[in-house]
C-alpha cells in the first residue's frame, strides 16, 4: 500500500502537532504517512513542543515507507516559511 500524504494546511494552524503527534504513535497502527511542508518548520516546531522528532526531507513518495519507521519524511515545498501561532485574542 502507498504511504498517505498530509499537506501542511493553515501554517500557524494545529495541522503540524498533528502530525507530529501521529508521527511519533506510529508504532500504533498508524499508517505510513510524508508531509508536504517546510522541512525546517516542522523541525523547529517539534523543537519548541519538546518532542524528539526527526525529520527527514524527501523528494518522492516511494521514499517516504524507507523512512517513516525512523524519521518524518518531509517533501519540501520548496519555500522557507515560518509561521506562528497567534498568542491571545486581539
């Protein structure tokens, strides 16, 4: 079976907890998945939620089923992009 894709959605969204979250259960049943994102986005953002999540850029989805037991397979959008999460209303 292909691995599942997952674009990165809204930047400053949940979307990457997400998937990190999902990444990091992967030994329960979750099925093998990449990320279409910014490669260094979702590292920094594993990185503030303390949570220790490899990530590893590839460049075709075939790729993506050598790498998920070890690391997030990322294909890279091409752009950085840095977006945070709004803090409080205003």
């Amino acid at each position: 079976m292909p691995p599942l894709v997952v674009t990165m959605g809204e930047p400053a969204g949940v979307g990457g907890e997400i998937v990190l979250k999902a990444w990091l259960g992967r030994r329960d049943k979750v099925p093998p998945f990449y990320l279409i994102d910014d490669p260094e986005r979702i590292s920094a953002l594993a990185r503030r939620l303390g949570w220790s999540v490899p990530v590893r850029p590839i460049h075709a989805p075939e790729e993506a089923l050598a790498v998920f037991a070890e690391a997030l397979p990322v294909v890279p959008i091409g752009i950085p992009l840095r977006a945070l999460p709004a803090q409080g209303e205003r």
